[in-house]
C-alpha cells in the first residue's frame, strides 16, 4: 500500500483526494493545509487520519511515501524540494513554481525519484483520440493550429485579488489556464521554436489578468495562434483546429466545463464537411458528474503509481514542468519587451 500526504485543502480535497482514492493500491492517510482547524475539520469530513497545519511536520513522517502537492505557485518548490529530500516521490499541480528559478531547483532536486505534473487535458478521452489521429496522419502535415479558449472563470467574475488572477507570483490567466495550454500545444504539434505574447487585464482593472494572445512557430515548420480570455461571460467554450495539408482535424467544447463536453470531428480530402467521430468511453466519466476534473486525473495518478512500484521516470514529469515554465518565462518577456521569443528546445535554461 502506497501511503499518501496531501498538501492543499481546496484542489487537494475536490480533485486530488479522490483521484487517488481510485487506486486501491494507495491510501490517502494526511492531509495539510494552512489553517490547522479547518484543516482538521476537512479531514474528518473526508474520512483522513491525519491533519496538520503545517506541511513540513507531514512530509518527515517515515509512514508517509509520497507527496501531492496542490497550492500556488510560489509555495510548492519549498514543499517538493522538502519531499523529494526526504526521498518521497511527488506529484504537483501546475505551473510547477512563480518562476523559473523555482521551476529549476525542483527539477534538480528530483533525481530518479517519480514526479508527475497535473496536466490534465491530455488525459481527456476526445483529446487522446484526437492525439492519435494526428500521429496517424489523419490530416497529413499540419500546417497550422489554432486555439480560442472563451469562458469566464468564478475568481475573474468575483474580481478576487488571488494567485489566479494576478501575474504576479505564476499566476494570472497565463499560470492558472495558459500553462495547461502551452503543455498541450506541444504535445499535440511538438516543440514550440518561437513565440510573440500580448497579456491583458480587464479594461477598468487591469491588475487583473485575464487575456493572453500568442502566435507561435513550431519546430515542424507549422504555424500556431493561441487567444484565451477567463473574463467571457457566456463564451464560446474551448475550441483547438489542426489544418493538414490533406484535412481537418477539431476538438470543440462549447460548454464552461473545462473536461467535459468535448467532441471531434474530421475531414480529409475531398470530403465538404466535417463527420463526428467516435470517443471510446471510460466508465470513470460518468461517475463524478459534480467533478469533472477527478478522472482526467485519476489516469495520472494509475500512471504516478506505476512508476513508484516500477521504479521509473513518468510523464508528464518535472522536465515537461521545466519545460512550460520556460515557456511562461518566454511569454512574459514577449509581452514586456514587445518582440518575438526563441523558445527552441535547450536555448533557454
């Protein structure tokens, strides 16, 4: 039995707890949050045994064997480097850290030790099959992707001054949302060569970022645009378009679900239109229609297990963590200085 402590008691205890709980070879057995109090109180709720106000008396306990990690950016290098130190295997929620030194002192303190990022789109059922159809060809070289991401998130509606709203310390609308999407842009089209970044914030308070505008150049010779904003109310959903020279390809969710509502459609020459195409179904999927974040990360998890008893590197790990967090660094310097950015994989460290 994989012992597991969780740190964060808000994601921590919505997704990551029963994600793990799918797994009969773990148990959650701590959890530790900033409030003992409350932290306590939710870990009665959730039927845990331990709770602790304070993540670094968790993480030295001998019974536990591995860390999930769900707090803002800026906490959770302190909090990996102290789990991988005491040699437990971590899996950590996204962006990795505020900034890329953080990013870089986990990423070196990992060793062989498993660690695995939450991003958590790939897992998605329509995007595995729109994955696979890529690398079969399906619409020959893709010349160009492109991705509109309309919705409007409850921290931008509420106007809260939180990490997921201010640029500051890895957040904003590019570390709470666009990280999710600069991992998924290369593993769906391959690395990114280079990129220009426009950021906003809401016309009467701009503090608050919401907006990001990329255009991007793949490695592969195709072209990429990204435009994404949490502050449309009633938007159009979360809609990504491949163009090959031979087809189509789309994944489109018109709904203000992040998971769920996702469907595929293709067309390759000479078609006109383009036809639906089947997902394979996971039962997991329909088992928690409040949450729709909890399977997506349940398949991480099957895999973060598998690589503790296997004694292997899993992805997506730190180095994908690192990775995107060069690519937030790159945006962020694209949008200061106002000009384009190589980000072609090992020229920036």
């Amino acid at each position: 039995m994989i012992r597991i402590g969780i740190v964060g008691t808000n994601y921590g205890c919505q997704v990551q707890l029963p994600a793990f709980r799918l797994d009969p070879r773990c148990e959650v057995i701590a959890l530790a949050g900033s409030d003992h109090a409350r932290t306590a109180a939710l870990a009665s709720t959730h039927s845990v045994v331990d709770a602790f106000g304070d993540w670094r008396k968790m993480i030295g306990r001998a019974d536990i064997d591995a860390i999930a990690i769900a707090t803002p950016p800026r906490l959770q290098p302190e909090i990996a480097i102290a789990a991988l130190s005491h040699g437990k295997p971590v899996f950590i929620e996204k962006p990795m850290a505020a900034d890329l030194a953080g990013a870089a002192a986990m990423a070196g303190h990992a060793g062989t030790l498993p660690t695995m990022m939450d991003f958590s789109f790939t897992e998605i059922m329509a995007w595995r099959k729109a994955k696979a159809l890529l690398d079969e060809g399906a619409i020959g070289r893709v010349r160009h992707v492109s991705v509109n991401w309309n919705v409007e998130n409850v921290s931008t509606r509420l106007r809260q001054k939180n990490w997921k709203t201010s640029g500051h310390d890895g957040g904003g609308a590019l570390g709470n949302l666009g990280s999710h999407s600069l991992h998924y842009l290369e593993w769906f089209g391959g690395p990114i060569a280079d990129l220009t970044a426009q950021l906003s914030g809401l016309p009467d308070d701009p503090s608050l970022e919401t907006t990001i505008v990329l255009g991007l150049a793949f490695q592969s010779g195709a072209s990429g645009s990204f435009a994404m904003s949490c502050a449309s109310y009633l938007g159009s959903g979360h809609r990504l378009e491949f163009y090959g020279e031979e087809g189509t390809l789309m994944l489109n969710n018109p709904t203000a679900d992040y998971m769920r509502g996702f469907a595929l459609s293709h067309a390759r020459r000479p078609a006109t239109v383009l036809a639906p195409v089947a997902i394979e179904d996971d039962p997991l999927d329909r088992q928690f229609p409040g949450e729709a974040r909890v399977a997506p990360v349940s398949r991480l998890v099957t895999r973060f297990l598998d690589a503790i008893e296997r004694r292997q590197p899993v992805t997506p790990g730190f180095a994908e963590g690192y990775r995107v967090q060069v690519l937030l660094d790159a945006v962020r310097q694209s949008h200061a200085k106002g000009q384009r950015i190589d980000v072609a994989a090992g020229k920036l460290a």
